[in-house]
C-alpha cells in the first residue's frame, strides 16, 4: 500500500512515517521544505514538496498513493492568529479532502480529542458522549470545523476515517509540540493546572491511525488515547523522571484569573501572545478524560504503561540536545520509581 503523509515532520506525523517504513510500506510525503531535513534523514521515502495550503500541489501529491494520512495542522493554543488557523487547519484540509475524493483516495484525518469537548476524570468519555463548553480557541474551534470538511465530503462518498489522538508524549518529537510540558516540568514549578487531561504515547497513537488506515470502516471516528489522569499526578510523574521536585499544589481559581488577565494584557501590549494565556489556563482547568475502547475493540489499540511513554520522551530529549548531559542521567535514573 502506498501512503502520502502530510504533517511529516511533527511528532504523530513523523512516528506514523517512521511505523510504515518499519511495516516495509511505500511512504510519500508533503512537506514545505526543499533539501536534507533531519527529521525525515535517513528515511526511505519520497519526498514530494508542496504545502497543504496550495490546491495544486496536494493534486500532485496524492496522485499515485492509496491513502492520505493527514497529520498537517497549526497548533497554537491561544486567541492569536485566526487567520493561520483557519488557512491550515480548515483550508488546508479542504484542499487534502478534495484531492482524495477526486482521486478516490482513502483519507485518515488526524484531529484532536479536544473537538469531542469534556470528559470527567471519573466519567471518561467517548467518540460520541464528550461534553460543551471546553474553551473555544482558535485551535479547537478550526479543528472542529476541519472535521466538518472532512464530514462533508464523506456524505458525497470520500473513504474517509477520522482519529482523534489525546496529548501525546514520545519519541521523534523535533519541533518539539506536547513535549513542550515535559520540558518546562523540568525547568520546575511549584503548581500545576486544576484539570485532568489524557496522555497518550505517539507511538501508540501511529500504531492506531495505521490500523486505522487498513482496518476502518469510512465514516467511522476513534479516539487514539492513553491515560486519564490530573495535570498534578501528570507532572508529578514527570518531574520524577526528570529528577525534578514535583510540584505542590493545584493552580486555584482566583491565581488562574489574575494570571489570565496579566498575560493577555501582556499579550495585548507586546502584540506577542506566550505559551502561557487564558486560553491555556482555562483549558488546564477543564477536564478532557476520554476512553479508547472502541479503538482497542475495532483496531487492535493499545496503551502502553505511562512510566514507559514519559521515560522514552525525555531519553529522546536528553539524547538530541534539548537537555543538558548531567540533567539526562539524573532523569533515567529517577525514571525506575514511576508507579
């Protein structure tokens, strides 16, 4: 089976390549890049270049493959840039969605457990029981209207199958995107949001949307998840592994408040939003706690332990440079304490 991959070179793009190059499958990609990348060198691949955002060369891409897997998006969670947003995450599928109806092409869409809105800690949700009101972000709301394209094109007859991973944490992770947390565990803290959210490993994550791929009925939508847990057992999970002292407390309403209005004011008068503003705090203080069964049941997924998932991430980090030497075996060292 040939696939093109858009998204390549993010963290779930870039294990989905690596998994269907180990399968021994034929692998394009698109990428918006000319030259040697390292986070494709080494690969056998073809590289197509082109970016999801041109109509033209999404038909060049996908002719020729049997499924796109769509991994392309722009993810900044916070109320800047709309307009990029909706130019990748809504165009630019609209783009990848009418060449492989055209071309009659199978499409796995990658989105977000964030469209499926809230799912308690103690009641986990699935593909079809989350709840309203999770914080409307650019990000969210163009990803859910990226499903509706996607949707739209289904009712005309495109194979498509949609995959919701939770936040994810492995290996490959260049730019880098969820690991990002892990990271500024690391650098320490003493709270930690309110809320609880999903963790789910990236290489279980590409194990599922290739299943996916070959195994899915078109029209049907799966969670691609791990484990359900607070951000304050989260991070205190990662700061073991990262040799770090955890942090104490919970981040309380009346602290969030303040902290929200002071960046987005910050935000307002540098005209630079940080990773840091009401967006993400008000996330963080909502539960986003999702079940996986019906992809283990229909797909074969998964979930491998978190100590494993959190101890590869920062082994990964450690060895490519983004943290120092002396801090990397302290992390693998504290790694074997995980519960």
């Amino acid at each position: 089976m040939k696939y093109l991959i858009t998204g390549a070179t993010g963290l779930i793009g870039n294990n989905t390549v690596r998994r269907l190059v180990a399968l021994g499958e034929q692998v394009r990609v698109l990428t918006r890049q000319a030259g040697n990348q390292p986070e494709l060198a080494g690969l056998k691949i073809e590289i197509c270049q082109g970016d999801i955002r041109d109509a033209a060369s999404v038909q060049a891409a996908v002719r020729g493959v049997e499924c796109v897997i769509h991994a392309a998006a722009y993810v900044q969670v916070g109320w800047a840039n709309s307009d990029l947003h909706r130019q990748v995450n809504v165009e630019g599928t609209r783009n990848v969605a009418a060449a492989a109806f055209e071309q009659r092409t199978r499409l796995v869409h990658i989105s977000t457990i964030n469209t499926l809105g809230i799912g308690r800690l103690e009641h986990p949700a699935d593909e079809e029981s989350g709840l309203p009101g999770l914080v409307p972000c650019h990000y969210v709301t163009s990803k859910a209207e990226a499903e509706k394209v996607v949707q739209g094109f289904q009712s005309r007859g495109l194979d498509a199958v949609i995959v919701n991973p939770s936040f994810s944490l492995g290996p490959w992770d260049w730019k880098p995107s969820s690991g990002r947390m892990l990271l500024a565990v690391n650098r320490g803290t003493l709270v930690a949001p309110a809320g609880a959210f999903n963790v789910s490993d990236a290489r279980d994550v590409s194990a599922g949307i290739t299943a996916a791929a070959k195994l899915a009925p078109s029209g049907r939508r799966y969670i691609l998840g791990g484990h359900n847990l607070s951000y304050l057992d989260a991070w205190r999970a990662f700061a073991r592994v990262t040799g770090r002292r955890g942090p104490h407390f919970k981040l309380g309403p009346i602290a969030r408040q303040v902290a929200s209005v002071s960046t987005d004011l910050w935000t307002r008068y540098t005209g630079v939003e940080g990773g840091v503003n009401s967006a993400t705090l008000g996330i963080g203080s909502q539960e986003t706690c999702f079940s996986s069964r019906r992809a283990e049941q229909e797909l074969g997924y998964q979930i491998r332990p978190l100590k494993e998932t959190v101890a590869d991430a920062w082994s990964w980090f450690c060895e490519h440079g983004y943290v120092d030497n002396q801090r990397s075996s302290v992390g693998r060292a504290a790694a074997s304490i995980l519960p």
